[in-house]
C-alpha cells in the first residue's frame, strides 16, 4: 500500500524552494543516487511524498491522442496514471541488461543531447538549480517502456522523469517531452501543487506545461493537421491540458473542461520561469539569456 499524500495549498508568494520526498528504496520505480546525484532536498511541507502524481502522466500524448470515453467516471478507482507507466511496477533491471537494449541506450543518448543543447531543458534547469532543485541526469531521469499513447511523465513520488523510450524516436520529440516534464517538476519544486485531490492545480500545471514546452507551436500543429488563425494557441493549450487530465484521472469530460477554464487566464499567463512565450528554439534562447542577464543584474544589487 503506497503512503497517501498529505493535503498541499497552491500558493503564489512564498514558495518552498525543494521537491517532494523521494520515495523509501522499495517503491518501484524509484531509482538510486548515481555519483554526485545525492537526493532533492526534503520539503517540510509536503510529507511523506505519497503516490505518482498524474501531473505529467499525459505529458506529450504524441502517438494516439487518445481521450478518455465520456461519462463520469468518479465511482471507479482512480490509478492516477499508473496503467500508462508499467515499468514503474517492476523491478528495476541492472546498467549492464538495460544498455543491451537499443531503445534504452537511444534514450539515453537523445537525454544527453537534449540536457546539453536545448535552451527550453537549459532554462528550467538553471532555475531548478536556483530555486535549490538541483536536478541530476542519472537520478532524476528515467527511461523506461510505457503506454502507447504517452512519451513521457512526471512522478512526484520519487523526484523522477519517466521518458518513455518505446514511444520517442526523434530528437525533436525528446526535446519537448523533456521540457514539458520538467516544467512540471519546476512547479512541484516551487508551489505546494496538490496533485492527488485537486484537479484545478493539475490543470494549471498541464496549461503551463502545453503553453511553454513547444507543444503548441505552429509547425507542431501543421505536422497533426490542425491549424487556425486567432487564438488558435490558446485553443491548442487548452485542448491539451483537458487530454492531460482525462488520461490519468477517472473524471469527465465536463470536469476536466471546468476546471481548465476556471484556470485557464491565470495559468496562461504564469510564464516562469521563461518570462515569455517562447514559440520556437529562438525565443527560447533569447528566454535564456535574458535570464542569465536578470541572475546578474540581481546578484550586483
């Protein structure tokens, strides 16, 4: 039986700057310190650590797009997304089985990449790291076999991303499932995010994740043939933050839509760590110089 999470408050001003617990040796999934990866540090505020958090188990539903049936679904037992990551149930295999595989050591490669060169991963990282949530390849990332219809997930139990290696296959995909996980991760680490009970801060995570990742982008949305003209963005976000929820929650499609709209405005518009929209790799660099540039403004105060 998996420890239950205690209630958090989603705050705006005073946030804790550390992640949740990491989860005891013998919850799977749960991976050990490689080298210099020591563990986050501990959050007074939220406990135990509890179950995988839903907010990034519909990260980047890239192959399938799959929705949930309609209908309220309230009364069955709610696996938060567990079905998707099988993986996270099983025994974890030794370094020397796991590299035999191709899918793994592909994984692993494109991370590399992805943490060495793109602007969107270097910017959530740096402000991790100053937000005191160093975040460590070995230790907090994780490749592992999933659901069809997800690339990747966010699991708060254990202060890990799942990047789902039988489902990413080009170093573009890798580059946005990283950054949407990581912008999850980056509200864990600075709010009290509740995201066992309370659907309306998963949908704010899942709108600023879907607003800021590259999911959205017009050439993103061009290559699944849906396009449009004014507030075509805002409708991209909106529609993915809702398939967010409805994958790893037993709720409706009327909930889900409820709660996103009822925060849809102020999500939106939260744009930390980027302090912009960025739209394409460009602004994305422009988005991390000028937070380079604020970091040493503020240190020559």
């Amino acid at each position: 039986m998996r420890p239950h999470p205690a209630a958090l408050r989603l705050t705006a001003r005073g946030l804790p700057r550390c992640l949740a617990t990491p989860s005891p040796p013998h919850v799977a999934g749960a991976g050990p310190a490689i080298g210099a990866a020591a563990p986050l540090p501990l959050c007074p505020a939220v406990g135990d650590g509890g179950r995988l958090a839903g907010a990034g188990w519909a990260s980047a539903m890239e192959q399938g797009e799959a929705a949930s049936p309609p209908g309220v679904r309230e009364e069955e037992e709610d696996d938060l997304g567990y079905r998707l990551f099988p993986d996270r149930n099983k025994k974890q295999q030794s370094f020397l089985v796991r590299s035999l595989f191709t899918y793994h050591n592909r994984c692993q490669l494109m991370l590399r990449m992805t943490l060495d060169t793109n602007p969107y991963a270097q910017l959530l990282l740096e402000a991790m790291k100053q937000s005191g949530c160093t975040v460590f390849n070995d230790r907090h990332f994780s490749c592992e076999n999933c659901d069809g219809c997800v690339s990747g997930g966010f699991d708060s139990a254990t202060s890990q991303i799942v990047l789902c290696q039988n489902n990413i296959r080009q170093q573009s995909h890798m580059n946005r499932v990283v950054t949407h996980e990581l912008i999850h991760a980056f509200d864990h680490c600075r709010a009290h995010v509740d995201w066992f009970k309370n659907v309306k801060h998963l949908a704010c995570s899942e709108i600023r994740a879907a607003n800021l990742s590259g999911d959205c982008t017009l050439m993103n949305e061009i290559a699944r043939f849906k396009f449009g003209l004014k507030g075509h963005h805002q409708t991209c976000v909106r529609d993915r933050a809702i398939r967010s929820i409805l994958a790893v929650r037993k709720v409706s499609k009327e909930t889900a839509e409820k709660a996103v709209d009822e925060v849809f405005d102020a999500c939106f518009n939260d744009l930390e760590p980027f302090g912009r929209i960025p739209h394409s790799k460009t602004d994305a660099k422009r988005a991390y110089r000028d937070f380079q540039n604020r970091d040493r403004y503020n240190a020559n105060l």
